[in-house]
C-alpha cells in the first residue's frame, strides 16, 4: 500500500463513503449515529 502525498498532507484512503446530495440529510438524521458507531468500531479496530 502507497501512501498518496499532497502539498502539505500524505494520506492512505482505503474506503470512499458518498451520500446523496438529494437525500442526505434525511438519511443521516435517520441512521447517522448507527453509521457514526460503525465507523468508529472500524477505526478502533484497525488502529491496534
């Protein structure tokens, strides 16, 4: 894995999220703290 280099960064993105513009709003207020969590089990995870 190669990490991408900017002006003033260098960063590994391994997974890309996209919501709809559309509909965002209402999903994120719908599930957005369930996803938040997900997330943040992932980070936990690959972080030890």
């Amino acid at each position: 894995m190669d990490y991408q280099s900017k002006n003033h960064s260098k960063f590994l993105l391994m997974t890309h999220l996209i919501f709809v513009c559309k509909y965002r709003k209402k999903l994120l207020n719908y599930v957005g703290s369930e996803v938040k969590g997900i997330l943040i089990d992932i980070t936990r995870e690959y972080e030890n």
